[in-house]
C-alpha cells in the first residue's frame, strides 16, 4: 500500500494558527509539508542580528530589513528567514508576509543546517524565483551568493569570504561580506 502525507496550503497553514493547533510549536511550511525548525544556538541569533542592524545602516530607507520573519511563497511554503530585504514601505507588510514580487534578497544563517539551506531551500527558492539567495555559513566563514534562479535551481552560486556583493534588486548597494561574517 502506498501512503500519501497530506500536503498543507498556504490557507490551511494560517488556520492552523489562527485556531492555535501550532501554539508553542517552533515549525515552518516548507514546500506544503509542516517541518519542525532547527534549535538555535546563541551563535545563530547573534550572526543574523549583526546582519540586520548592518544592513538596515547601509540601505537605510531603501529597503525594509526583517529578521527571523516568514515570507509567503506561491509552492505552499511559509519559511522563517534570518533576513529578508523587502521594497518598503514596511506598511504594506501590516496585513500579509512578503511574496517573491516584494523581495530584494533572501539570507539565511546556517550554523548546523548547511546542506539543507544550500540544497532543498535553494530549490524551492529558486522555484519561486527568488532573484537572490544568500546563506552565510558560519563554520566554513563564507557567503554563498545564489542567483538566476531557472526551474528549480540557481544558475549562478558563488562563494566569497571576503569583498564586496552588489545585490541585484539594490543597484548602487555594496555589501562587506566581512560585515556579515563577522561574529
């Protein structure tokens, strides 16, 4: 007999949290499927909140800069990122997450998920054409810059450990890398 997992909508997700079945639940919506997250270590959150306060000094009022907040994707996924850069005004956000149309560039910070963030989320990013994928790896002190999204993959991954990253939706923007593996 072949068994079927139920595959979890968008809609049926924000029910679940309106009537509090995900209360005191630290999970995201991946690609329909309801996944439990990733502990955090003092590490993580100390790296990403960096990055935050870096970024939001260096775009200024170009750009809203969320941190550990979920973004809406059309493959029924609901993923909390460690950063997300998004068109502001930060008010259009008050009624809904941000969407691919509304997002400049996706970070995440990966301590003890590295081939997760760099293989199943790149895909689904890439599926909902996410322009820029960014995941900073804390162990190996480098920045994987993923863009061209095509299909369900990214046409141009590179690494950097040092430099300057132009995000492609910031034009005039030049981000240290250093900056953000700096912890």
């Amino acid at each position: 007999m072949t068994r079927t997992l139920t595959r979890w909508t968008l809609d049926d997700y924000h029910r679940m949290i309106a009537n509090g079945l995900l209360a005191g639940r630290q999970v995201e919506l991946i690609d329909g499927k309801i996944v439990d997250m990733a502990p955090e270590l003092p590490i993580h959150r100390a790296t990403y909140r960096r990055g935050v306060r870096y970024l939001e000094a260096l775009l200024k009022e170009k750009s809203v800069v969320f941190s550990a907040a979920p973004v809406s994707l059309p493959s029924d996924g609901e993923p909390e990122l460690d950063i997300c850069v998004v068109i502001p005004p930060e008010s259009r956000y008050d009624d809904r997450h941000p969407g691919p149309e509304d997002i400049s560039l996706l970070i995440e910070v990966s301590n003890s998920t590295l081939a997760y963030d760099l293989g199943e989320k790149a895909r689904i990013y890439a599926k909902d054409g996410i322009q820029e994928y960014w995941v900073i790896d804390i162990k190996g002190r480098q920045l994987w810059i993923h863009r061209e999204p095509i299909e369900a993959a990214y046409r141009s991954i590179v690494k950097r450990s040092v430099g300057k990253i132009s995000p492609i939706n910031l034009p005039g923007i030049a981000v240290e890398v250093e900056r953000l593996l700096n912890f």
